[in-house]
C-alpha cells in the first residue's frame, strides 16, 4: 500500500519521537541546498572531474599539486557556503531526543557549524591537513598552495580526506560500529548508497530488526517491513520532522 507524503512524515516522527538511541548518517546531499555540489548525477562533481584521478592515493602520489588545486578549490567553494535548514534541525534533534549520533559522509564541516554534536566525521575533513612524513593532522585553512609542508617536519602535507582504496581510521571505525550498534533507529539522508563502508549501514541496521528512515529528492527502491522512503529535500523535510518530533514530546508532558 502507498502511502502519503504526510502521513510516511507523522509516522517517521513518531518512531523517532520514541527511539531511545538513533543515528543519523548524511551525504553530499544533505548540504546541496548550501550550494555545495554532491558527487553523483547531473550536476555532481564526478561528471567533470574523475575520482581515480583526484581522490586516490595513486593520484596523490603522482600529481599532488593538481590534487591540491582541486581541494584548494573546493575549500574556496565551501568557505563561502552556510548550514541549511537541515543541518540546524539535526542540531535539534539533538535537544529534542535522548541520544542522537550523526555518522557524515560529508568533508565540509557545516554539521560542526551548524552546532551538531555526537558528530562523526568518516571520511575527513577538508579544512584539515595530514602530514605524509610524521603523520601529523592539523587545521588547515589555507588555499593559497599547491605544494604546501609540515610546520613540524617539512613532510608534505595532504587534505586529511579517506580517499578510495584507503582504510578509515580504526579509532572512527570503532565509534560507528559502537552507534550502529545501539541504535535502534536510523536515518539516512541525502546519500547515493554508492559507497561503502557507509553504503552497508543501513542493511546492517534492517538485518537486525531495526528500523530505517530515508531522506532523499530520489526514492531508492528498497523494501523492507522496518524501512521508510521520505522523498523530498533534506532541507524540507528535517525541519517538518523535528517540528512535528517536538509536537509529540510537547503531548507527552
Ligand atoms: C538529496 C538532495 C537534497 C541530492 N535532499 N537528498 C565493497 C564493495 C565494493 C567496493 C568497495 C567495498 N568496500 C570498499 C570498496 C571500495 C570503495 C567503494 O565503496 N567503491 C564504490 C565506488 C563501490 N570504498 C573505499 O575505498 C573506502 N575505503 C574502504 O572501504 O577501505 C577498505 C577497502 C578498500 C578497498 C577495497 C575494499 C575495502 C573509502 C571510501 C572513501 C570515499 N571518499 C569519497 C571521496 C572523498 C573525496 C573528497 O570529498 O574530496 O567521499 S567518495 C565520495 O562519495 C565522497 C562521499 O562522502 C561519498 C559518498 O557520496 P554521497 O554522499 O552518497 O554523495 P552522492 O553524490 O553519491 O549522492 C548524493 C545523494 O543526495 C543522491 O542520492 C541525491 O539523490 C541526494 N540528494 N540533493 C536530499 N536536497
């Protein structure tokens, strides 16, 4: 049975309004309403940049000044850009449930501005440098070289990004088992489900009789008793389900 937009959004905040521990794992997407480009489709970054050639060690090791150029780039792109109102009704959710952890995919911070906290940044950040000698990380804002060195050890530095073919850092591995583990409630949210390990979440969370909420412009397709489609912008739609989340919590009392 299909059922309204409106009525998937009451039932997707009640199961949230009654989750004792949920996780939140964002995507590019989440933030396109900022005015930051996603990775896939008509107008992501990999229709005119390939990934292989850019966010890949092998990359790095060949060209590190182009991949530079193309970071220092996109910081360019990202300084300018703010939370939307996604970003800040996951911050509510935050005050509004009991434990609520965000898993991001995404490197551009705007989570972190936007105030979210229990915030687990998988796949780097682009406003942070890695030393390739000393191995060293460290807040890295400039965007003004294309070659640029440790301050420590004149080791090169390079955005402290997990590319493809690279491992995530143990210590970032054990916290999301650790989330994906308690939760009892997920939302996922303007991902492709096109990378892994992130792209494994959310079958982890429904083999386990848990249940599954998704944010996206594009239905996934995917069937499943514990599992619910919310079509539409994470923009629109976070706002409603914190507003409607915090209707039920204002009944209860
Ligand atoms: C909206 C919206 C709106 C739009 N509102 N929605 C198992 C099987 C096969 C391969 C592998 C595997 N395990 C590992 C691999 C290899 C590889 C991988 O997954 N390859 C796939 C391509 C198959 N994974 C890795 O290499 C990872 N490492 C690893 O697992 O190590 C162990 C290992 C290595 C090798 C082999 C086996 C094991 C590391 C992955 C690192 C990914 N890094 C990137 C690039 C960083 C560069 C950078 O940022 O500068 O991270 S890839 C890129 O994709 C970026 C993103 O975080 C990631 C995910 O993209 P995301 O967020 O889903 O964006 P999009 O654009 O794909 O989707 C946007 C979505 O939003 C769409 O659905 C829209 O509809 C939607 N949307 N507007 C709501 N307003």
């Amino acid at each position: 049975m299909d059922i309204s937009p409106e009525k998937s959004l009451d039932t997707a905040a009640r199961i949230a309004a009654e989750s004792k521990s949920l996780v939140i794992l964002t995507g590019a997407g989440v933030s396109a309403e900022s005015g930051i480009p996603t990775f896939r489709g008509e107008n992501g970054l990999w229709k005119n940049y390939r990934p292989e050639e850019l966010a890949t060690p092998e990359a790095f090791r060949n060209h590190p000044a182009l991949v530079w150029e193309w970071y220092n780039f996109r910081k360019n792109l990202i300084s300018e850009k703010s939370p939307n109102p996604a970003h800040y009704a996951i911050t509510e959710l935050q005050h509004l449930l009991p434990d609520v952890s965000l898993i991001t995919q995404n490197v551009d911070s705007l989570h972190n501005v936007a105030g979210t906290i229990n915030l687990i940044e998988m796949h780097g950040n682009i406003f942070r440098a890695r030393c390739t000698n000393c191995g060293k990380t460290m807040e890295y804002r400039r965007t003004e070289d294309n070659s640029p060195v440790c301050s420590f050890c004149y080791g090169a530095l390079r955005p402290d990004i997990v590319w493809f073919g690279e491992m995530l850092d143990p210590v970032i591995v054990s916290k999301i088992e650790s989330v994906l583990y308690h939760a009892d409630t997920m939302i996922i949210a303007g991902t492709s489900g096109a990378v892994y390990p992130a792209a494994g979440y959310t079958d982890y969370l429904l083999r386990r009789n848990k249940t599954v909420i998704e944010i996206n412009t594009e239905k996934s397709g995917r069937e499943a008793e514990k599992y619910l489609m919310l079509t539409g912008k994470a923009g629109d739609i976070f706002p409603e389900l914190s507003r409607k989340i915090k209707s039920i919590k204002e009944k209860e009392v």
